[in-house]
C-alpha cells in the first residue's frame, strides 16, 4: 500500500511537489533497519533465560514488539510488546512465564520448556520512529546426566600402560559432547585430542589422572578417574619384589655387621696386647742390665776355676791346672761352645 501511494504521487505531482511529498513519506512511514545474522542462545530446561537485545540504539526507544517463530516453522506470531511503559503478552499460556524489561528490549522466559527452542525478533521503534531489528535463535537443552568412567581395556607393563577408557551418561540424550584431559600427578591437566566417548591411550607405567567433560551448549559435567597405571598387579608385584629384596639383605647386613665388629674387637685386642707387651718390655729394660752383668759374673768366676778338657793329636788328657779364660783366648785353646758364648758375651759389656 506505502508503494502504490508514492507511485501515485510521482504521477501526479511536480517536481517541487514531489520533494515535498518525499520529505512527508520519510517522516510519515518509519524506516526498518534490520541487521544481517542473528545472536544463538543456549537455554536450560526449566531454568531462566533473558533475551537481550544486542544493537547499540543511539535514540530512546518507543515501542518494541516481540515476535516468535517455532523451531522447523515458517509462521511467526506477536507474542509481547511494550508501549507507553506498559507490557502484554498475548498468549495466555506465556502470561506467567514471559516478563519485559529495559523499556522492552529484554524478554524474560522463566520455566523454559523444549516447545520454547525457536527465533525470537524484537522490533524495536525508537523516538525518529525507525526500526531497529534484533534477532535470537534460542535452543532450549536438557540437562547434562551425571557421567561415569570405566575402563574398557588396560595393559600394563613395568614401562608401559596401554588401555582403552569410555565416558558415558545413564540417559540417552542426544547433541552431547565429550572432552577428554589428563595429567600425571600434580602436574596441570592436558588437552587430549578427541571428542568420543572412548579414547585410546599408550603412556609410561606412573600415576595418571584423566578428566572426562561431558556438555552441551548449556550445562557440563565431569567425572574424574585417579592414579591410573600405578596400582594394580604390576604394583603390587613392585612392592612385593621391594619387601622381598629388604628381607634378603637383612641377613646379609647382620652377618656383614658382626664381622666388622668381630675385627674391630680383635684390633682392640691385638692393640692392647701390644700395649701391654711394650710396657713390659720397658720395665724389662731398666731391670735386665743388672741382672745380666750379675750371672755373666757367674759365668765368669765360673770359668776361672773350671778345669776343661783339651784334645789333642794324641790320646785326651785332663789337665789339672786351673787355665784362666785370657789364656785360653790368647793361646787359641779349643774350649767348649757355652764357654765362647759367655766370654763373648764379656767382651761386648
């Protein structure tokens, strides 16, 4: 009808009239602005949800209508507006679950159902009486179950665990995603490169923990698994083989200990014999001299008064002369062992 009319009044009028006429169409007919694309929302089911809009309005705004549109539907029908600073909602069953706000330009939607997943259009005019259009597509989502995490598969080897993890949810629910992490010990977690519900892995034999992130666009879970490949079998034989070499080497230790105990014992003891031994010794020393000079002076007055037996090329002969030890040294006289002894005995005192 806006079409026909200024096609009409170009037909008609001059060129000064047509000015004028264009003048009056462009503050008589509001302009419509409508910006390409739309903003995605992601809904809980049974949560909250607030529509905003996103367009930067450079005037005060005078009225908006919302307009909504089914998911896979190609009719769209008003559902709220706002003028005058007063709201209505039109369909009776979103009276208590629809609220404006921010001079119409947020829609509330409380209670969100799945029925609610569809586009949303505000039509907002503001004071120069344009249009300004802002588009929402919202998807309303179940919530994410609480998931679990097993272990499908595993290998392990004093150096190696292979095995095979899957991350599920009691529900079947579609449009879910999965995110895996892992880290060893304390250190910070990993991405690990896959979005399945069941990965594959091959890492060292140590303490491992894995994350699986389960999520939709509006809501997550986790599940944590801990200490994977270090426990277990190859562990347990670990601190079996541990305890066994600690019991072996106690024997070993005890009979290593008392040796060295033994001869260091004996190094005592052979310390202190030698100790005693040259304490006797030096007593020995300042008492011997004496006592040798004293039987040496025996041996001699012995000797002076002894009758000794000589041979001869002839037939034995005693003598019974008395011969003293210088005579017998002086004249070369074979005399008996013991005597040589005691005479040379003399000389070096």
């Amino acid at each position: 009808m806006q079409v026909h009319f200024f096609v009409r009044i170009i037909m008609l009028a001059g060129r000064k009239e047509l000015f004028f006429y264009l003048a009056y169409f462009a503050l008589v007919f509001p302009r419509k602005t409508e910006l390409p694309g739309q903003v995605t929302v992601a809904g809980l089911l049974h949560q909250s949800i607030e529509l905003s809009n996103y367009i930067m309005l450079q005037l005060p705004v005078e009225e908006v209508d919302w307009h909504f549109k089914h998911s896979g539907s190609s009719r769209t029908h008003k559902i709220a507006s706002f003028e005058n600073n007063q709201q209505k909602i039109y369909p009776p069953e979103l009276i208590t679950r629809l609220e404006i706000l921010n001079n119409g330009t947020t829609l509330n939607i409380s209670d969100l159902r799945i029925e609610d997943s569809g586009q949303y259009t505000a039509y907002i005019r503001l004071t120069d009486r344009s249009i300004q259009q802002a588009n929402l597509l919202l998807t309303v989502y179940d919530p994410v179950p609480t998931p679990s995490l097993s272990i499908e598969y595993k290998n392990e080897t004093s150096y190696q665990c292979n095995m095979t993890l899957h991350c599920s949810v009691p529900a079947n629910i579609s449009g879910l995603s999965y995110s895996w992490k892992y880290r060893r010990r304390d250190s910070d977690y990993q991405l690990f490169n896959s979005t399945g519900d069941t990965i594959q892995m091959s890492l060292q034999s140590e303490s491992w923990d894995f994350l699986c992130t389960v999520y939709n666009p509006a809501d997550h879970k986790d599940v944590l698994m801990q200490a994977m490949c270090d426990s277990g079998d190859v562990g347990a034989s670990r601190w079996y083989f541990g305890l066994f070499g600690i019991l072996c080497a106690i024997p070993f230790i005890m009979i290593l200990s008392g040796i060295i105990l033994k001869q260091r014992r004996n190094a005592k003891t052979l310390e202190h014999h030698i100790f005693r031994r040259m304490n006797n010794e030096q007593v020995q020393e300042q008492v011997q001299p004496a006592t040798e000079d004293q039987g040496l002076q025996q041996d001699v007055e012995l000797l002076e008064y002894c009758t000794p037996t000589f041979h001869t090329n002839g037939p034995a002969t005693t003598s019974s002369r008395n011969f003293s030890w210088k005579e017998i040294k002086d004249h070369e006289i074979p005399a008996p062992q013991k005597f040589e002894t005691l005479y040379a005995k003399l000389e070096v005192k």
